[in-house]
C-alpha cells in the first residue's frame, strides 16, 4: 500500500504535522469507521469518518466521529441551507476522485465546502482518512479545520 496519496501531499504542501497509520481495511465491516476505530486500537470518537452530502442540492463534505451519526437538520444548519442527505456512493467516488471507504477531506478532485463536528476539536489528535482503503492520518483536529478551510459546527445527532 503507498502511503502517498493525493491527501497526504496536500497536507506535506501545507506544512501539516501529521503521521501515517496502515490497517487491515475490512470491505465487509458493517460501519467502517468502527472497524478503522478498532483496528488501530483508538477510541472510536478520535478516529473521524469522512461523508459526502448535499445540502439544498449542493455537495458538502462532513467530517464527524466514526462512533456517532449526523443530523441532516444540523447539517443544514452548518451550511445555512434548509435541507441535507447524504451523497450516493458513485456521486460521491465521481466528486472526489476516492474510493468509498477510502474518501478523504484532504486532496478531493472538486474542493466543496467542508465541515467538522466541534466536538472533535477538543481531541489533542484525530484520526481522519488518507484517501485510501486502510490508511489513515493522525493530525491535530485544529489543523485540518485550517487546511481544509472548514467550519466548526454541532453535526452529531
């Protein structure tokens, strides 16, 4: 497995301090970030789960604990808009260039708006996926906020 991906180069480019962590990525698991959460021995809060949405009929990008499930009112809300759902899968692989189970914030073909549950914010290190199957990123939650020019914002249901 390359541990270079087009997420991790732009937070090299971006002079993000941040670590690489492989894991054997479970296509089967019935909640990946759970399974990611558990391989690599972290608490389930502090390992993030990247998801595609639409908030009134727009792409956004969610990041929020893997243990945890969004609000589509929150999420609205975080975007100033009146509704939310979630992206199908193949629009979401399409729009970011990754495949499910492997879609990072970090590097997506198109840039959408991104935001992350506040809570993570209060972790020292989080993990967040690094744009493949069984890779992920361990960086501080504030400096992917900055990287990714995201909003903060109470997403969690």
């Amino acid at each position: 497995m390359s541990k270079t991906t087009r997420a991790t180069q732009v937070l090299s480019q971006a002079g993000i301090a941040f670590t690489v962590h492989t894991y054997d990525y479970d296509p089967n698991a019935e909640r990946v970030g759970l399974q990611a959460a558990e391989a690599l021995g972290e608490a389930p809060h502090r390992v993030l789960k990247t998801l595609m949405a639409e908030v009134d009929g727009k792409p956004v990008c969610v990041v929020v604990p893997s243990d945890r499930e969004v609000s589509m009112k929150k999420l609205a809300s975080a975007f100033h808009g009146k509704s939310a759902n979630m992206m199908k899968p193949a629009d979401a692989e399409r729009l970011t260039g990754y495949h499910v189970g492997g879609i990072s914030p970090f590097g997506q073909k198109k840039i959408v708006p991104t935001a992350i549950e506040e809570a993570a914010l209060g972790e020292l290190l989080v993990y967040i996926n690094g744009g493949q199957r069984g890779l992920q990123v361990r960086l501080d939650p504030k400096d992917a906020l900055k990287v990714l020019k995201a909003v903060a914002a109470p997403l969690i249901a």
